[in-house]
C-alpha cells in the first residue's frame, strides 16, 4: 500500500509538470511555437499520469490477492516456492504494462527534446547565417573600396607634376569614388595651410589661406589624425572658409602624410547633418595616405627636374633649359602678336681672372657677377648660361627700349662690383651685351636667333 500510495506521489508530480508546462507557455510571450509545445507537453504529462496511474492500480489489486493467498498459504503451512500459472502470467502482464508506460513516456519525451534540439538548431543557423551575411557585405564594401583606391592610384601614377596631379585627384575623387564636395589644402614654405584645388564648392575659397592654429585644418595638421565634425554649426573651430561657405553639414578632415611630415589636408564636405560612416572614414583615410605618397613623388620630381635644368655652379637655368624657354616664348609672342628680346652677355677678359687668381676664385667671381645681373633683371626675365662666361637672358614682351634698359642695369651693376675675400680683391669687371629684339613675323627658328645674336656678339667684341 506504501508503494501504492508512492505511485500516487508520481501521478501529482505529472499532474504539477503539465500545469509547469501551461505556465512556462504563458510565460513564453510572443512565441507561439512554444506556448503550443508548452500545451502539448502538459496534456501528454496529464495523459501519461493517468493512464500509469490505472495501469498501476490494477496491478496492485492483483499484487494484494497474491500477498492475501502466500499469507493463507504460510499460516496452513501449505507454502508453495511458486505461484500457479495464472498469477505468475498475472505480474508478467503488469511488467509488460509497466514497461509500455514507460515506453509511451520516454517517445513522449525523446520527441519533446528532439523538436526542441531542431528549434534551437534551426535558431543557430539562422543567427549564423545573419552573421554571414553581415561578414560578407563588409567584405565585398572593402573589395569596392580597394578597387576603387587602385583606380585613383593608376590616374596619380602618370602625374609627376604638382598642377596636372592635384587637377588628377580632383577628378578621380569626384568621378570614381563619388565625393562631390572637398578641398585640397597645401602647407606654405611660410607655415601656413592654402587651398590650392576644389570640387564642388565656391571657387572663391581657392588661395585662402590660414595660418598656425587657425580653424579645423591646423588643428587636422597638427595632431596629424583625422577630425570627423558630424554638424558644422555646432563646432567652434570651424571657420566656415573665411566666411564664404555658409551651409550647414558635415566635415571629414584628414591630414595628407608624406614619409613622417603632414604637408597637407584633404577636407570633405557634405550638406547632411553626420553624413559620413565608419566605411567613408576609413576609405578617406586611405586616400589620403595616397595623395601623400603622390604629392611627395610630385616634389621629388620637381627638385629632380630643378636639378637637371640648372647650372650647377651659378644657380641659373643651364643652356638646354634657357632655349627651351627662348622657343616658347617666341611661340607665345606669335600667338599673342608681342615682341621677345634677347640678350647675350659675355665677361670681359674673364681669363686674366682665371689666370691670375685660379679657377676657384674665377668660380667665386663668375657666382657673385651672375648674382648681380640676375639682381638688375626684371621677375619675368628668363636667365641662362649659354657656355663659359656666356649666359643669354630672354625677355617676353619687352620692346628695343625696355631691354636696352634692362642692358644698361645689367652693365652698371656688373661694373660697381667688387668681389674679395681676405686673399685676393677683383675689381674693373664689365660685361659685353648683344640685344635683339623679334617680332613674330620676322623669325620663328631659335637657332637662327641664337646665331644671329652669336655673330652679333661676336663681332662687338671685336670691335672694343
């Protein structure tokens, strides 16, 4: 009767689990799949209670008529080791119930637990696949961006000079990577910031210049790191260039880093209020590195290229460079119909120096005289040296007079110059000039004036 009433235990136990079960579906909120599988698994834990409830009481009745008959059977001493047939086939029944209860109930319960492993399956893999998918629209954004970034490489790599270069990263910026509104602001040998290129925005910011802690760009310059301002209106340090750009938005500074020195800033614009993502910023940043590199080549190249078209020892334009000008000065003068005049200076005994004082000194003396006529010579005057003690000076747009007077300098300053250190002392240095004037019509062939002027020249010195 004790086990009886333990089996009863279980069947209230079966009946608190499927009301758990009601109650965790309740509790289960939105979820409709589970708030039906709650249900499900209550009615199947009432079900199976009862059912092994039954079974169970019918077993026991007939356990309690087999304790009554051993029980008459010990007392008339008539104890039997075996129960007869019936009985025995009796308790295998009941163990063959037992053992179909327990049957139904674990299926009940393998498959309660296996919907449950696929639900929670099926949830991971859809998480996964989210996750995915994110991990591979990032991966194809930074393909793009790299792609991209390439393609403005390509169009800097053929520029070498700074003009064609900034006009490169103008158009490449604009039409590959689709930034409508920026400037290019470069560092001044004074130490300032000038804006030397734009796209879209007022060209009147063009030659603005701001100087040390002055504004956003200085301060993207001094720290050397991005400075990303989501409402232009509300930060202080944004000047607005100067007054001239008025609308409110969005500022992405990004200093532009050659080797370890900023020499610039790329700052880029929009009219929205926080219009630039984590991948803009990161893209940007990469350009800016590029224009860096390229901006440095550029300059590289340009001191390459001073280098080979100047003389070495006096500091002017060597004579392949000084002809190259001549030619494209004549070639100007015919398309604007102005005149071009030439000059073509030679030292007087410029020998006797050498052969007095040595070549060093005649070196020394030759610099200090060419110093002086480039003093005497006008900004837009071209000065070459043409070989030796020759060196040829062209003059756009200048007239018989204007270069006539421009001689006349040029002598009086060679003349009054004294050249001497504690070991020697030049004095009474002059200087012979030939002087052509061209107009367009008369000759477009440098090597005729070059030989005309040359015969010229020669026969002045002749003469004195």
């Amino acid at each position: 009767m004790k086990l009886l009433k333990d089996f009863r235990l279980l069947l209230i136990i079966s009946l608190n689990m499927g009301i758990l079960s009601i109650a965790l579906g309740f509790l289960s909120g939105n979820n409709k799949l589970l708030f039906i599988l709650s249900v499900l698994a209550a009615v199947g834990f009432v079900i199976t209670g009862a059912i092994f409830y039954a079974k169970l009481t019918n077993l026991f009745h007939e356990l309690e008529e087999l304790h009554t008959f051993v029980e008459e059977a010990a007392a008339e001493r008539t104890f039997i080791h075996r129960p007869p047939m019936g009985q025995v086939e009796a308790v295998n029944a009941v163990k063959k119930h037992i053992l179909t209860i327990l049957s139904g109930a674990t299926d009940i319960m393998a498959e309660k637990l296996e919907k449950e492993a696929q639900l929670e399956i099926k949830e991971r893999e859809a998480a996964l696949a989210r996750e995915l998918q994110k991990v591979n629209a990032r991966l194809s954004a930074q393909v793009t961006r790299t792609r991209l970034l390439l393609e403005v490489v390509k169009q800097m790599v053929g520029n070498l000079e700074l003009p064609a270069l900034l006009d490169s990263i103008t158009r490449t910026v604009s039409e590959i990577l689709g930034y409508r509104e920026f400037a290019i602001l470069l560092c001044t040998q004074e130490g300032n910031l000038r804006v030397v290129s734009c796209y879209g925005m007022n060209e009147r910011i063009k030659g603005i210049e701001f100087h040390p802690r002055e504004g956003v760009s200085f301060e993207t310059v001094r720290t050397g790191k991005p400075i990303y301002i989501p409402d232009t209106h509300k930060e202080p340090r944004y000047l607005f260039y100067k007054g001239i750009i008025k609308d409110r938005g969005s500022l992405l500074s990004l200093p532009i880093i050659a080797g370890d020195t900023v020499v610039g800033v790329m700052n880029f614009h929009s009219s929205k209020v926080d219009a630039f993502t984590e991948e803009d910023i990161e893209t940007l940043v990469g350009l800016g590195t590029l224009t860096g590199i390229a901006i440095q080549n550029a300059h590289l190249f340009e001191k390459l290229r001073e280098l080979s078209s100047v003389d070495d020892l006096t500091g002017v334009f060597n004579r392949r460079v000084v002809m190259e000008r001549l030619r494209e000065e004549i070639s100007k003068g015919a398309e604007k119909d102005t005149p071009v005049s030439v000059l073509m200076i030679d030292f007087d005994n410029f020998k006797k120096v050498n052969d007095d004082y040595g070549h060093l000194v005649g070196d020394a003396v030759l610099k200090e005289c060419v110093q002086a006529i480039r003093s005497a010579l006008r900004q837009t005057d071209i000065m070459g040296r043409y070989g030796g003690d020759e060196f040829l000076v062209v003059m756009p747009g200048t007239n018989e007079k204007g270069a006539s007077s421009v001689a006349d300098r040029i002598k009086s300053a060679v003349s009054s110059l004294v050249v001497k250190s504690e070991n020697y002392e030049v004095t009474g240095l002059s200087v012979t000039i030939a002087q052509r004037t061209y107009r367009p019509s008369q000759v477009s062939d440098v090597d005729t004036i070059l030989r005309d002027i040359d015969t010229m020249l020669i026969r002045m010195k002749k003469e004195t």
